[in-house]
C-alpha cells in the first residue's frame, strides 16, 4: 500500500479492504433494525439517479434508449 493511501485510511477512519457481502449484510441489518426500533414506519423509498444508472448501463445513448 502507497504511503497516501495509508494516510487517507488512517485520516478518514476507513476500512483498507471491502468486502461487498458483509457491507450489504450489515447494511440490510442496519435497516431491518431501524423499522423494528420505529414501528410506525411502514418500509423504504429506494431512489436511483439517473447518473449512476447511466454509469451501471456504461454508454448515455443505452439510457437514452431506454427512456
């Protein structure tokens, strides 16, 4: 690991290595627990911008043709 990559990770408090499936599962944990903890909520609003769309489909003319 570069020296400046070591600064951030200590500056910024971050994990040095992700792993996609324990940040998903303490994520869906996180939200599951949030609805028991508040039962008047009823679930979730999911909202994806158009721009990160765009990034998941890799060209702007496939989104375009979506539309």
């Amino acid at each position: 690991m570069r020296p400046l990559q070591q600064k951030i990770i200590e500056t910024l408090r971050v994990k040095p290595v992700i792993n996609p499936e324990e940040e998903i599962r303490k994520t869906v944990n996180f939200l599951k627990a949030y609805l028991v903890k508040h039962p008047f909520l009823n679930g979730y609003v999911l909202g994806i911008a158009a721009d990160k769309i765009q990034r998941l489909l890799g060209n702007s003319h496939k989104w375009q043709s979506m539309n």
